[in-house]
C-alpha cells in the first residue's frame, strides 16, 4: 500500500499570472520530476484526487460574505491584495486544494499518514493576501474538529507566518498552531512575534517562533528540540498537520534563512518520525517556494515525508556568513526561545 499522495492536475489553475512568483506549473513540473528522476519513490506514492471544497466547508473558518466577496472579484480579475489578483478559474482551483487538504488530512487521521500540496495560510477569516485565497490548512483542521478531533496540532514551518491560520484560531485551544518562520521584521507578513500566544481560551495555543535571517538547519534543530517536541509531548495532539513548502531554502528569492537542501529534508523528516514514534498521524502539506530550485526543495521535503536518502544537490553556491554573525545569530536564536518559553509558562507544564 503506499502513502496517499493528493494531486490534481487541475492545479495548474491555481495560477497568479505570468510575471508573478507563483506560477501554477509548478505542480505537474515536480510531479514529472520526481517520476523521471526517482521512480522507486514516486512509486511509493498512491496518488489520489479529491472533490472540490464547496462553501459549507469553507465556511468553518471563512466568513459568508468574504467567499462572496471572492466570487464577485474574480468576475472582474480583481485584487485581495497588491500581490493577490483573482484570475479565471482562480476560485475553482483554490476549492480543490482546500478539498485535496481536507482529503488528505482525513486519509491521515483515518490511515497514519498522508500528504499533498497545500499551505493557503495566509487567508483568513475575512481575508485574502500573499497568494492566498482559502486557507485550506485551517479548513483542514476545521473539518477534523467537525469530525470529532479534540487536539490538533498545525505545524506552520513555511517561512512566511501563518497569519492567516494564526487569526482563525486564535481563541481556539482545540488547536495548537506553531509556527517558526523568518523575523517578521524582515518579512512579509510582519506578524508572528514571539509574544502573540493567543487570546481568550485559546490563550497559550498560538506559538510564534521567530527565526533570525540565514539562522540554517542547526537553529531549527534547537527550536524542535527546545519548544516543538516538548510541546507535542504535553499536548498530545490527535493529529499533526505539517504545512511549508521550499521557502526556507537559501536560495528562495523571496525570503532569507538560509537551509540547505538537507536541512530541509532533516526538518520534515524530524516532524515524521516525531509523529511516527508518538503514534500520532501525520498529513504533510506544501505547495510555497519561489525561484529557480522549488522543484529541488520539494524533492527534499518528499524525501524527509518518505525518510528516502536520494542525493540532491542545487549549483549555487551558499552566501558565506562569517564566525561572528554566526555566533550572533545563535545567541539572538537563543534568547528568543528563552523569551518564547517564559511568555507560555503559564501553559504549559514543561516551560
Ligand atoms: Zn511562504
């Protein structure tokens, strides 16, 4: 039996016009790639498609009158925001990844493990901004707890934050949102301090971990190891929905943080067998990443879900970061989850 993989060839609508970064492409490149170049594990793969998400699913966590708001922009290829244009076919493309996630996470809870392209995260209630348009990992998230779910975790390692899923659930304490992206003050969307833990109930269930610029693999690995795993640990939770794509990647054009293509697949690979050895499910989302290496970031992720040890390698050298700002870099990584921690210790029983 191999793991249920969810693809849709009509992916390629989600589409943002030609100049822009987010090209809809991307989705049959790496599928063509990954079978082309390592057919052992594109053959561990059960690829998979699901329906359509239509508004009583989008409605868990999007207001009535934003996916009207939604529908009424695409008729005039509108804007939700400066990098945000509604195409044709825009809408329909993005209710097949929100139902292709909710699939997928439900194929998880029901089978272990399951993964896909998702990671719509910067959508939120009555919002859509940087290249989102319904936030797919909160409907997913939504729909588990609809089902019966009463903790699930969503691991936003996407290097944009999560704004959108932060705002949905940010009362919520059903759902525990980590998310560890780059210094929101030196990357869109500005949000994700270490100090939003959340409000009302779900106060101490929103985690931020703030990543310093070209902080590379080794400072995730404290991250994980001083805050993400203790907090699986003590929370539980009955299922984990990992979302992120490339970008986290040194040679992203869009952000800075400076992981190697093996760090990558250390991290995904980390949150896998954490999943696994806790006996926790696991549906593993991506669809970001910009520049020239997307497909080569998503080999990576695919290989840290599949726990594969194919080589893979970019032609682009690594920028030189000296010992000092190294050092400084580590102390800064340090203090803020030093910060992180003393700001849940109300929470959380290990902090
Ligand atoms: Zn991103």
């Amino acid at each position: 039996m191999g793991i249920p993989f969810f693809y849709d060839p009509r992916f390629a609508s989600y589409d943002f016009g030609p100049s822009h970064p987010f090209q809809g492409s991307r989705f049959e490149r790496f599928m063509k790639e990954l079978q082309k170049r390592f057919p052992a594990s594109y053959a561990r793969l059960d690829i998979r498609h699901a329906e359509s998400a239509g508004n009583d699913l989008l409605e868990l966590v999007h207001e009535r009158s934003y996916i009207d708001r939604v529908i009424s922009l695409e008729k005039r290829r509108g804007y939700l925001s400066i990098d945000t244009q509604l195409l044709p076919g825009s809408i329909d493309a993005a209710r097949l990844i929100v139902g292709s996630s909710v699939a997928a996470a439900r194929e998880a809870a029901r089978t272990g493990l399951a993964a896909g392209f998702g990671g719509l995260h910067h959508a939120g209630p009555a919002y859509g901004e940087g290249f989102c348009i319904f936030n797919d990992v909160a409907v997913a998230a939504a729909a588990l707890l609809g089902d019966g779910k009463k903790r699930v975790l969503i691991f936003d390692t996407d290097a944009h934050q999560g704004n959108g899923t932060m705002d949905i659930f940010i009362e919520e304490p059903r759902v525990l949102f980590i998310s560890i992206h780059q210094d929101p003050r030196t990357l869109y969307p500005g949000r994700g301090f270490a100090d939003e833990i959340g409000s009302g109930p779900g106060a101490g269930f929103t985690v931020n971990i703030p990543m310093p610029a070209m902080s590379g693999g080794r400072m995730y690995d404290l991250a994980l190891d001083q805050v993400v795993f203790p907090l699986i640990d003590e929370f539980k939770p009955e299922i984990i929905i990992r979302n992120g794509g490339s970008d986290p990647l040194y040679t992203d054009t869009l952000t800075n943080l400076g992981l190697t293509l093996d760090e990558l697949t250390r991290l995904i690979r980390r949150v896998a067998e954490k999943a696994k050895s806790s006996n926790i499910p696991l549906v593993d989302l991506f669809l970001s990443g910009y520049g020239a290496y997307v497909t080569e970031g998503w080999l990576a992720i695919v290989r840290g879900i599949l726990g594969e040890t194919f080589e893979l390698s970019i032609a682009e050298d690594m920028k030189f970061v000296v010992p000092e700002e190294r050092a400084r870099i580590e102390r800064v990584t340090r203090a803020t989850l030093d910060y992180l921690k003393a700001n849940l210790e109300p929470y959380w029983k290990i902090f």
